[in-house]
C-alpha cells in the first residue's frame, strides 16, 4: 500500500463506539437528498477559477462596477467597446450575451433597442440590465437612456 498514513483508521476503529454514539445523536432531521449542497466559501471559489477568462472577466466588471459596469443599466456599443480594448476583441456576440444572461443579466425590452445620449458615438444600442434587474426591466425607454446619460 505504499506510504498510506493509517492514523485515522486506527483511530476510528479503536473509537467505533463513540464514533456510534455520535453519528446516532447527530440531528439530520433538516437533511434533504434532493436539496441543493450549500454554497460555501471554497466552493465559490471553484467556481470562479473554472470560469471561462472572458466570463470572469464580465463578473470581476459588474461585481467592482467597472466600465461599462459602472451603472444599472449600459449598452450593447459600451460593452463592444470595451471588449475591443482586451484580448476578447474577437468573441461572438452571442458568447457575450450568453455570459452575461449566466451571471443575471437581462437584454432590456425584448430586444428592442434605445436611443442614446448625445455622448454615445451610436444613435442607438441594445440596453442590458446589469443590477436591479426587477426595478429597470420595467422602466420605459425614456427612463432608460436617462440613466444611460447621467
């Protein structure tokens, strides 16, 4: 068996009845086979590390509000322009959008797009909600391209 180290074997069976003893007053009355397994610390962790880069790069961007993060609600053209500046210049759209709707984005009126404010070098873009999503999914598009301006 090679350098196997025995010490908790041994243990467990010099202690099997205390090892009884506790697993028979341990309260499982809350356990559920089918519920989902807790999130802790070092399973985010994980998570996060097994992430695509372009992924953890949109998360890291919302999470710290980064541009174009920095607000509720940005544009699809803010979003490409950003990306342009990063070795991710290249990935499909349809990758982004994806990676975005994983991480509880929503594409802002059924795909519809919004005029944008004068400092916007397009006269429209697709909005996508990035925090709030309950609260901006239901505002108008006037709404919309007022925050997008603030």
């Amino acid at each position: 068996m090679g350098n196997v180290d025995l010490r908790l074997w041994d243990w467990t069976n010099a202690n099997a009845a205390a090892v009884l003893r506790y697993l028979l007053d341990r309260d499982v009355s809350g356990f559920s086979p089918y519920a989902a397994p807790p999130m802790t610390e070092g399973k985010a962790a994980m998570i996060a590390q097994t992430k695509e880069p372009l992924a953890r790069w949109l998360q890291e961007r919302i999470e710290d509000e980064e541009a174009p993060f920095e607000k509720a609600v940005t544009t699809w053209s803010d979003i490409e322009w950003s990306l342009k500046a990063t070795s991710f210049k290249g990935v499909s759209s349809r990758k982004v959008a994806g990676f975005l709707q994983d991480l509880g984005a929503v594409k802002w009126g059924d795909g519809r797009k919004v005029q944008l404010p004068q400092r916007c070098g397009a006269k429209e873009s697709y909005a996508w909600i990035v925090r709030d999503v309950a609260m901006w999914a239901s505002k108008s598009a006037s709404e919309i391209t007022k925050e997008l301006g603030r």
